[in-house]
C-alpha cells in the first residue's frame, strides 16, 4: 500500500473578522508547523494551548479551548477547515477570545488554505484504526464511528419545521469533496432563542450574514443548501474530530449529536493512542 505523508501549509495564512459569541474583533493566523505537531493555539497571552480532547473547557453553543491563563472560543470551523483540506500539522495563533466566525461557515478558511497549498513532510501520517465498532449514546443523541478506509460523516438531525428531518450522508472525505460540499455551510440559530443567547453573553456577534436564522415560519434570508443546517453538523462533527491528533480511519453515523458527545467519543477515541506513545 502506497504510504500516505503528513502535510502542513506550504505558508502562513491570516483573516480577520468578529467574533460569533463574544462579537470582538480578531485576527487568526495559521502557520506551517513540524511533522507529528498536531493542531496547536497560540493564545492572546502568548501560552500554547494543544489541540486535544483534554483541552475543552466548554462545549456550550461552541468549542472552547483554554491554557491555565487563557481560553479561546468557536475554534471548530478553523480545525474542521484543517482536517477537511488533509492538513495534519499547523499552529493557529489568535489574538483575542475568539475565532473570527467570518461568514459562518469553514469556507474562508478553506478558501485560504487551498490558495497557500500544502507542503508535504516526509512522515508518515498519524491515523486512527478501529479494531471494531465504537458507539456512544447520550440520552437520544447516538455516535456510532465504523472502521472505513477514508473518514466519511453521515448526519441525522430532528427539528421543529421548517428544519425537520434531515438526513446527510457524505462521500469519503477528500480536499475537493469537502471545499464544495461541507465547507460552504453557515452555522444556524433560531430566532425564539436570541434573547437567551444574548441574556448568556453569547452570540454578541451574530447577525444574517454570519449565520442562518431560523424562524418558525422559514428561514431568514437564502439557505445555501436545502440541507444546509445538517451538512453544518457535519462541519461542526470533522471539527471536533479534528482534536483527535491523527487522521480518523472511519465512518461516522452521528444522530441528534452535538459537540459534548462529539469531544467525549474524541476523548475516548484517542485514549488508547495516547498510552501506547508514552509507552513508547
Ligand atoms: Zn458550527
């Protein structure tokens, strides 16, 4: 079998834009980092925050990574961006709380790393391997994760209308599948709950054109896809399976997920990894 190597971007990418929950402004720049580095924040007070399950301080509305002095909010799109466009290693530096929500999706940041290119480092890729079928169950939220030969995410979602059933099931994942398919999808919120979001001190940034809003009778404004909010959870799900530190070797039915079951089944995923390197 033909070995597959690790990539990182062939140069330092930069975009700027408001925050979705905090609405502040910032500047995220993803640089080329080493072969088995992973995905790493450099936050605003200069520490280094890895990646990785253990990392997630909240998975309230987004996934916030922190250090011991510092933490930094939605950084799902940017790592779903990394994972979707076959990118194994790059440092994410960000000046302020928050990953900028650009235009709701991951495409900007797709955009971005397309433009700069890959770079490939002689090093085999890291990657997942199920010795049999993994499933977890939260109440009526299900992941079940398959062993495949390329990382596939198939999604169901049930909402009140207009969202309703929707059922996605992706090819196997490539750069070009992904920027086409997955990318372009803008996060959702339903406009009954603004009031409490903003009560929380959360979507202070949102507006129509970071996010689809969904009303009782319709959606504000034009959906880029008909399924458009559930190929949205995919993007959010290949974002938090991005904190797994090595390519996933597997394919996903998520039903009704979200991201404390998604980081969990990470957490749980990477575990044996992680004791078979230290044993090393
Ligand atoms: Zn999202």
């Amino acid at each position: 079998m033909e070995v597959e190597y690790q990539h990182t971007l062939a140069r330092e990418i930069s975009l700027s834009g408001v925050g979705l929950h905090t609405g502040c402004h910032a500047t995220v720049t993803i640089a080329p980092a080493p072969a088995n580095a992973g995905f790493s924040f450099v936050l605003a007070d200069g520490s280094r925050v890895p990646a990785t399950p253990d990392a997630v301080r909240s998975t309230v509305r987004c996934t916030r990574l922190g250090s011991a002095t510092a933490a930094v909010n939605t950084v799902e799109h940017v790592l779903a961006a990394l994972l979707g466009m076959d990118v194994d290693n790059a440092q994410i530096v960000v000046d302020g709380e928050e990953i900028p929500i650009m235009d709701g999706s991951a495409l900007p940041f797709a955009q971005a790393i397309a433009e700069a290119g890959r770079r490939e480092q002689r090093v085999p890729r890291r990657m997942l391997h199920l010795r049999a079928p993994f499933w977890r169950r939260d109440g009526d939220k299900v992941l079940v994760c398959v062993p495949a030969p390329r990382f596939k995410v198939n999604f169901f979602v049930a909402f009140p209308p207009p969202v309703g059933n929707q059922f996605f099931e992706s090819q196997p994942l490539t750069p070009d599948y992904f920027l086409r398919e997955i990318a372009p999808n803008r996060t959702f919120g339903f406009r009954s709950e603004v009031e409490t979001l903003y009560s929380q001190g959360l979507a202070r940034g949102g507006s129509l054109d970071n996010a689809v809003v969904i009303d009782r009778d319709g959606y504000l404004g034009p959906l880029r896809f008909p399924d458009e909010i559930v190929r949205h959870k995919v993007l959010d799900l290949i974002g938090d399976f991005a904190l797994l530190g090595s390519y996933p070797c597997c394919e996903v039915i998520a039903l009704k997920s979200g991201h404390a079951l998604h980081v969990a089944a990470a957490r749980e995923l990477r575990a044996p990894l992680a004791a078979a390197a230290s044993a090393r």
